[in-house]
C-alpha cells in the first residue's frame, strides 16, 4: 500500500473495528533502541467498568523484538540496516504466532511532529443542530490543517461550543445562532513518513496505518481516569522524550524533546572513558538519578575503552556515576516542565504526570520528576492485555501496545478524504459516531 500516491490525503486510516468478530492485528514499534513486532488477537469484550474505551480484549500471539539499527534519535539513518532489523524482528513474531503477516500499523517518531488546535465556526440561524451542519463544521476545521509539506497523522474533535458556550461534547439536535469546533490535528512531514514507508515496504510489508508515538504510548500507560480528568504522559525512549497530554478521554496535546537514555549512557562513556556498551552496563546495573552519601564510599570498576590487555579498570566512586546521571536527567526534566508550561496546557495536566518508556526504568528518576515538575509522578506499564512474556510486560514496550489499542479508537479521529468528506465522526457509542457511517454513505 502506498501512502503517498497522487492523492494529497494519501495517508492510510484503518478501517473501523467490528465490534461482533475477533480480528488479528499486527504492530511494529520502531525505536532508537529497539525494534518490536507484535501480532495480537482482539476480541470482542463486554461494556466492564474497567478501562471502559477498550472495544475489545487483547491478547499477544506473538512478539519479536531486535536492538534497533539504523535509527538515531529517531530518525532513520540506515534504510538498509533498519531494514534487516525489521525483518528479524517480523519473522520472530511470526514463528511464535504461526502466521504471516503482511500489514502493520507502524508509530513515527521522527518529523517534527506538529500538534496544533484548528476552530471553525458556522451559522445555524437559530436552527437545530443537524449531521449536515456537523459535516460542515468539522470539514471546515479539517481543511484549514492542511498543507503541502506535511501530513495528518491523528485529527480529534476536542470539542464543540455554540453561542460561544465551549465544552459541549454532542451539539446534534440542539439549538443555536453559531456552532464551532476546536480540532487537535497532529502533522508531520512527509518526507519523514516516506523514509518510515520506505523502510517497511522493502521489508517486503505495507504499512496499514501510522500512529504518533506519543499518542500510542499514552493509550497503553494511562488509565481512564487520568485521560478524562487531564494528564500528560513522557515516553521516554533512548533517542527521544514525546510528551502527550489527554483531557476529557482525547488527546489534545503531543510534543517531544530530542534527549533520551542513550544520551545518558553516552555522557558515562565520555566522562568514564569506558565503552558505550560497558557504559550501558553501568546505567543499568549501579547508575540513579539520586545520590546519598554512601555513594562517595562505594567504588566501581570501570573497564578500559581500549584492547590492551595490560590495560586495568579504574576504580570511581559511584557518586560520580550518579552525578553525571543527574545532570542529563534534571535537564530532561527542566525541558519538559519548559515545553508543558508554553504550550498552555500545564492547568489541564494539573498534578497528574505518569512516565514510561525504557528510560523511565532509572533508579530514581520517579523522585526526581516530582521535584522538578512539581507534580505527581508514576511509572507507567502497559495495561490490559494479555499473553506477554514477562519480559515485555515493562514501561518499554508501551509503544508497541499502544498500537495494538489503537485500532479500537481510531474511529474518534475525523480527517477529510480526498472529496472533502469524513472518514468519522466521534467515538464508539456517540451518537454521532453511530450516524458517521450514514453520512459517508450519503455525501
């Protein structure tokens, strides 16, 4: 499947899910550190009071997963490298699933993600609110979001006001002079998304729909409450830190910051003199983002960057790994405390901040958001879904499960198609959501 044919809205948008039958879905999480494939079986579920959204229970038949090649920050640097990596990580899930795929829905991370709100307003003469004037609204805020040089990932109606009161979540059948919209729609260059095309097809594979990684990380590590309350959710991967921000069960906000856990372990490379691999080693097993005064009592070995034999490991106090931990952590968090506050939605975050990915997994660094951000922080894992091994069941596999959620809330976003029309109006219970496929259908 091509994303980028003659069409200006040439973006693959999955198709929505029966809510009546199981269906097989596979995603792939590219990553600066790592590459996984999962393949997932969602089946229908019952309205249940927990994680409420979820259409469908999700269990993993397969996974695999690769040390990323190929990616730097991000952004892809190798084709052929990530290519390989790609492959493995596919023909890993497939053995263990019994099945082969050949579509996947893939995350971006890479292409200055852009998140900005687009309003429209109409007039209704006083009249009822009807699926006609719906369509014209949402079209109107849709049209103003497009450019030549990027592309729509995700477009969610926010909300919708009329007669200038805002907070209205289904206007249909009401009265009033004016009807407005606020659209959240999230871009992102589409010279990015064609390398990300590019990489998956020569991997013999076809992208079925792309999703922004920081709004797949916070569909896997929040929890309803939090989205609906308001909450911003950091994904903090090794090349990049995304930062996605819910407010009444959308996702209004994403950003990201070009630090990482790999910019940690290469700090400790450099200011150890040790290998980036031996420096990884030490993030993992001695290195915290807080530090006490034991620290300066306990030594640690460090082994020499060179092949010489003769060569002996230094011994450092393990104050001094923790220094230089800290250093990139508190700048980290400094920065994304910086990007919450101008991006005017710190009084929608209010004090609920909660952090996953892989470099969320530090020592320490839970206490050391708190105090910079000054809100309350939790470690975030994937939640409601089944059959993964233990080994994936942490805050660095929330991405990839993320994805496997998505295609259950695809049917909130409203793009404009190549004649102007929605793909889809609201969520899955609305009732305009129910009426989307009529006007589909009808215009």
């Amino acid at each position: 499947m091509s994303l980028f044919g003659s069409s200006h809205f040439g973006l693959p948008r999955l198709k929505p899910l029966s809510s009546k039958r199981s269906h097989v879905v596979s995603v792939l999480d590219i990553g600066s550190t790592k590459v996984v494939c999962m393949i997932g079986r969602l089946t229908p579920r019952e309205e249940s009071q927990i994680l409420p959204g979820r259409t469908h229970n999700i269990e993993i038949i397969g996974i695999g997963h690769q040390r990323s090649r190929g990616i730097k920050t991000g952004v892809i640097a190798d084709l052929d490298a990530l290519e390989g990596v790609i492959r493995l990580a596919v023909d890993a899930a497939e053995r263990m699933a019994g099945l082969t795929v050949e579509s996947l829905i893939v995350n971006l991370t890479a292409g200055r993600l852009g998140s900005d709100i687009y309003t429209a307003t109409i007039d209704l003469g006083g009249q009822e609110v009807e699926l006609n004037d719906l369509k014209k609204v949402l079209s109107a805020a849709c049209q103003q979001s497009l450019r030549q040089d990027r592309s729509v990932l995700h477009s969610l109606a926010t909300g919708f006001s009329l007669d200038g009161e805002r907070g209205i979540r289904d206007p249909l059948a009401m009265y009033g002079d004016a009807l407005g919209v606020d659209m959240h729609v999230v871009t992102a260059e589409r010279s990015a998304l064609k390398n990300l095309e590019l990489s998956v097809n020569r991997a013999h594979l076809s992208v079925e729909g792309i999703v922004a990684t920081p709004y797949a990380s916070g569909l896997a590590a929040l929890v309803d409450d939090e989205v609906e309350l308001g909450c911003a959710a950091i994904d903090m991967g090794g090349g990049t830190t995304t930062i996605s921000v819910f407010a009444e069960g959308k996702l209004v906000h994403t950003d990201a910051v070009g630090l990482g856990g790999h910019h940690v372990t290469t700090d400790l490379a450099r200011g150890l003199s040790t290998r980036i691999e031996d420096a990884e080693r030490l993030k993992v097993v001695h290195a915290t983002a807080l530090s006490n005064s034991s620290d300066e009592r306990e030594l640690i070995s460090i082994p020499p960057i060179g092949e010489d034999d003769r060569d002996q490991p230094s011994q450092v106090p393990r104050a001094l790994v923790s220094r230089i931990v800290s250093a990139r952590i508190e700048e980290t968090m400094e920065l994304i405390r910086d990007r919450i506050q101008r991006s005017g939605f710190s009084p929608i975050v209010g004090k609920r901040v909660v952090l996953t990915g892989g470099a969320s997994q530090l020592t320490g660094l839970a206490d050391v958001a708190r105090r910079i951000l000054a809100r309350n922080v939790r470690i975030g894992r994937p939640m409601g879904v089944s059959g993964l091994p233990t080994a994936a069941k942490g805050p660095a596999f929330s991405t990839a499960v993320g994805l496997m959620i998505y295609p259950q809330v695809a049917d909130m976003e409203t793009h404009a198609s190549q004649s102007g029309l929605l793909m889809s109006l609201g969520g899955n219970n609305s009732r305009i959501a129910r009426m989307g496929q009529w006007l589909k259908e009808s215009f």
